[in-house]
C-alpha cells in the first residue's frame, strides 16, 4: 500500500476554449490549478518559474493546442536602466508617491478601475467587473500580495499596482490608472515604479506577465530589457535585434 498526502498532491484542469483577447480568430484554453495547501506561496513560486500566473487563489497558463504566442516574461532588475524616453516620463510623474497598502479593496480604487477599462479595454470582459468582483480580484490571494497606490501631493488617487513577492522577485498582477493625462504615460510609470521597487528589495526579477508579440496591446513590454522569455529550454535572454519568435 501506498501512503500519499492528498496535501501534497496538484490537480491541473483545462479550461473550455474561448476566443483570445489578443489575436483575433484564435482561441485561448488555459492550464489551471488551486494555490492550497500548507505552503501555498512556494507551490506559487515554483509555478511562476514556470510560466504561471496568479488570479484569485488560482495560478493558470496559456495551454493552447495550436498556438505559443503568448511568452512568459520578466525583467532582470539588476541590470536594468531606464532610458532616455523612460526617463522623461519619471520626469512627468515626479509629483506622484507610492503608498504601500495591504490588499484591500476600496471605492475610490474601484471608481478608478472603472474609469481605465472604460477607456482602455471597453470591450474586455474585466470591464463588466462590479465592486465585488474587484474586491475579489484585489483581495483574494493565498500568498503575499500588495497594493501600490500612487498619489499626488493633494492626496489624488492616479494609478494603482497589484503585486505578488515571490522569493526572486515581485510579480505584477494588475496595473490601472487614470486615463485622463495620456502624456504622463502612467503605463509605464507604474512598471518603473514597480522595477524600481524590485531593486530596492534586493530581488532579481520583475514579473511583466505575458507578452504577445504580435499583439499591439502587448508592443510596450520589449521596452523594459534586459527582458528574459521562458522558451522550452528555459529562460532566455530576449534580444530585440536577433528575434525570430
């Protein structure tokens, strides 16, 4: 007879397809799996090497027959310099602080939230979102989350960050911000910001997500390099001028 903790056993279940939100005509299935048990921040962590995200108290992954568009990515923090275009947005922005909180969601936060995916992703199904499904969003996390609200000197709420710690890094889950101030690129200010903070805790990896190179949605992530993408034979350095993904 063979003794098994069920603690220690992992359940991955294929979701039923649905079109892709970033290339038209294509469908996206996705590999899931429940972040439980006694140590579900390592199982998290291993999971992110991996390719893996986090939403809710689930991690999941592209799992699409017939398409490998979507690619894993991350910044090395420690050799990473912004540069002249990004340091001119630092610029922009000198005037916002980032505040630190614990996971909770608020109103305020939300009317934002409301307000971005209006005007940012109008026809994405995260547009539909009621405060309790954000609240969910922001506030159902098995591992170490936090949130990053970022606010002018009269206290004005302008973006917000969702991160996760991971034991190399910090993972970005989601990011939104006000859309009234296009030239701010508060976009980008906000994965400075959070590249910045990875380098501060002594960690060697911002966690982008995942980048879709023929998506347009998606061009704004090559931008942060050194950027590594997980291939089959792990992660690789990406290089801009030799790509042949």
């Amino acid at each position: 007879m063979i003794n098994v903790d069920p603690d220690r056993l992992k359940f991955f279940y294929g979701t039923t397809p649905q079109p892709c939100p970033y290339l038209p005509g294509k469908t996206e299935t996705k590999a899931i799996t429940e972040l439980a048990g006694q140590d579900p921040s390592n199982f998290h962590d291993l999971l992110s090497q991996a390719g893996f995200r986090r939403s809710h108290s689930l991690a999941y992954k592209p799992a699409c027959p017939s398409c490998t568009a979507c690619v894993p990515a991350r910044v090395r923090v420690s050799d990473f310099k912004a540069s002249k275009s990004m340091r001119r947005i630092l610029r922009k922005n000198v005037g916002l602080t980032g505040f630190e909180t614990a996971p909770i969601a608020t109103a305020e936060q939300f009317l934002l939230f409301q307000k971005y995916e209006k005007a940012r992703h109008s026809n994405g199904e995260m547009a539909g979102m009621n405060f309790d499904d954000f609240k969910a969003m922001v506030e159902e996390s098995p591992v170490q989350t936090k949130l990053v609200e970022y606010r002018t000197s009269k206290g004005e709420l302008q973006g917000a960050a969702l991160t996760d710690t991971l034991s190399d890094g910090i993972s970005g889950v989601y990011t939104f911000f006000s859309p009234n101030y296009p030239t701010r690129s508060l976009g980008t200010f906000l994965i400075l910001s959070q590249i910045f903070r990875t380098q501060k805790l002594d960690l060697p990896y911002f966690y982008l997500g995942y980048w879709v190179q023929q998506s347009p949605k998606m061009s704004y992530k090559k931008r942060f390099l050194p950027m590594e993408i997980l291939t089959e034979s792990g992660w690789s350095d990406y290089n801009p001028l030799n790509n042949t993904r």
